[in-house]
C-alpha cells in the first residue's frame, strides 16, 4: 500500500519591502538607459550639424573656373620668367667677374709668396670698374694685408712708446730709393673710435687735411674705403683701406696704393703716384692706462703716369731739398743721398709729429666733451 502523499507548502509571499526597493531600482535604471539614449541623440545631432557646416562651406568654395586657373597659369609662368632672366643676368655678372679676374692674373703673372716689403711684383695691385670684381679686389688687397700684419711689425719692430725712426736706402745705381717710417704713440685709453683715429692720422700724413673729409674719403663698403684726392705735394693719393677689428683688444688698419684703377679720371691720373703701402696695429695697454699704436708706412719711389720712376732730382724738389744752399758746387752723388735722408726724414718725422698731436688733441676734445 502506497503512503499518502506529503501536502504541498505554500508558496511564500514576497516581502512588501524587497518588492518596493526592486520597483525603485528598475526605475532608476530606466531613467539611466532613457538619459544615455538621449546624450547620445544630442551628440549625433551635434555630428550631423557639424558635417552639414563643413559640407556648406565646402560647397561654397565651389570649383575654380578656367578663366582662374589660366590667370594662376600666367601668373606663375611670369614668375618663373622674371626669376629665368635674373639667373641669367647673374651668369652674366659672373662671366664678367671671371674675366676680369682671369685677365688680371695673367698680367701678374708669378706673384711671389713673400713677407718681404721690397718684392714689389707680389704687392703690385689693380682695381677694375666692374662692381662686383671691384670689391673682390677691395677683399682680397685688404685680407692679405691684414695677414701680413703680423710679420710686418715683426720685421720693423719699435722698441718704446713714443718712437719715430725714417729710414731712407737708396738702389746701388742711386737713381731709385725706398723710405721706411716705422712709429708708435699711445691714444687715450677712451679714445671712441680708434680707427677713425687711424685715418685721421693718414690723413696728415699724406698732407690731405686741406680737402673735406667727404670728398677725399670714397666707396665706403663694410670694411673697405678709398681714400682718393691729390695731396699739396703733387702726388695722386689711392689707397684703398682696410679697417679690421680683429680681437676686443686690438684694432689694425691697411692702406695700399691703387696704381692701375679703372676708377681713376683723367685729373687724377696725370700725377705720379707712389705705390705706398701702411699697417696700423692699435693695441690697449692695461698697464699704461692707454691705447699703443704702431704704425710701419713703406714708400718707394714714385712713378710717371705714363710709367718710369720719377728722376732722383725731381724727387728732391718734390722734398724741399735745396742742393745748391748746401754747397756751391754741384755735390757728388752720395753727399746728395745723404743731404736727401736727412732732410727726408726730418719732413717725414715732423709729418708724423703734428698728425700725432692732431689725433691726440681730437681725442682729449671728446674725451672733455
């Protein structure tokens, strides 16, 4: 006999709270899903009116019409005609240049490298009109002066501040000589511009102070200018100069005779020139509280304009030498070499002294000012 079946239990009902907090938690829960659908919404509206903005501006730049493009064409085809012609006038200029250049090695042909202040063929320079190979000439006289600086002021030294020393040697013939000035003075140590000072003091003495400093100084380009003009003893003065600047502590100036410049009229060609060459090296001296300046000036003897060197005894009428108030009698030939260095090198010094206190007397005046 079977046994009798147990009763079901009844099923428990839900406790009225659980069933209170499950309803609110559905619902926060609908309200969170129903707020993520609508930033979602929000934030594809905001795409779809972004995209419609930017398809509206692309719209409007529209396509470029053949009439615009053929004018950007033409445009830029000029362009590239204008920059064609400047190459080739470029090419020109250089063509020119090298020329220039090649014609003047050719004509000094064999230059000698040497520190030695009597190999004339090694300094012998020439300046062309063509701008551009003008300036290289300007450069490279300049540089190679500069480079010389040092073993110029080596080979004539000066052993103390002041010294002035003219030297005056004449060729074994006696019909040519060769003077060379080596000087050192100090500047005040506040001197503003000290190579202004330089040419200032070039300026007496080549016996240039009765021109305008404007008319006599020319073609001033970054380190370079020419000092061109006639001096009162009849002489074409064209030096091209160098102002350099090479350390905080020293300052060099160079000057070079130009004889050939294609620059140079006619006015000023027909004097005879010197192919002088100068160096001015200014250096400060801590310990004397001042600025030392040495200075080498080496001058041959000069030359016609139309070539040959100018007679012995036109060189001493250019001097101021007088032979007949020293001796009635004609004097040999070596009493007037020696009357000739003495009164050279008197006038020489006596240059040298008054452009000396010209400069130092210009630079105390600013120095009070």
């Amino acid at each position: 006999m079977e046994p009798p079946a147990r009763p079901t239990e009844p099923t428990p009902v839900d406790d009225p709270e659980k069933k209170h907090k499950r309803r609110i938690y559905n619902r926060n829960m609908m309200r969170h899903y129903a707020q993520e659908r609508k930033d979602e919404k929000q934030w594809l509206q905001a795409q779809v009116q972004r995209l419609e903005t930017e398809l509206a501006t692309e719209r409007g730049r529209g396509v470029l019409g053949w009439k615009d493009v053929s004018a950007a064409l033409r445009d830029a085809l000029a362009d590239t005609n204008a920059d064609h012609a400047n190459l080739r006038a470029a090419i020109h200029r250089c063509r020119v240049v090298l020329d220039t250049m090649r014609h003047w090695v050719v004509s000094n042909t064999g230059p000698q490298a040497c520190l030695d202040p009597h190999v004339t063929t090694w300094r012998h320079v020439s300046l062309s009109a063509n701008p551009t190979a003008r300036r290289l000439g300007q450069q490279w006289i300049t540089q190679r002066m500069l480079v010389q600086s040092d073993a110029i002021f080596r080979n004539f030294p000066a052993p103390c501040a002041p010294f002035d020393d003219f030297e005056i040697a004449f060729s074994d013939e006696g019909g040519e000589y060769k003077s060379t000035q080596r000087a050192q003075f100090e500047l005040p140590a506040s001197t503003v511009n000290v190579v202004e000072a330089c040419h200032e003091h070039l300026r007496h003495l080549l016996c240039l102070t009765h021109l305008p400093k404007s008319s006599s100084e020319l073609e001033r380009f970054k380190h370079v200018r020419m000092h061109r003009a006639v001096a009162t003893f009849g002489e074409t003065i064209n030096l091209v100069c160098g102002d350099f600047h090479p350390t905080p502590t020293r300052w060099v100036v160079v000057a070079q005779q130009v004889l050939t410049d294609e620059h140079l009229d006619d006015a000023l060609a027909m004097w005879r020139q010197k192919n002088r060459r100068i160096w001015y090296d200014v250096t400060t001296d801590a310990s004397a509280g001042a600025l030392v300046c040495r200075i080498v000036h080496w001058t041959p003897n000069a030359v016609m304009a139309g070539g040959g060197a100018v007679s012995f005894d036109q060189e001493v009428s250019n001097w101021f030498v007088d032979f007949t108030a020293a001796s009635p009698t004609p004097p040999s030939t070596a009493a007037k070499q020696t009357f000739f260095r003495q009164r050279g090198a008197a006038f020489g010094s006596e240059l040298h002294r008054m452009a000396v206190a010209h400069v130092q007397q210009g630079s105390r005046a600013v120095d009070d000012a």
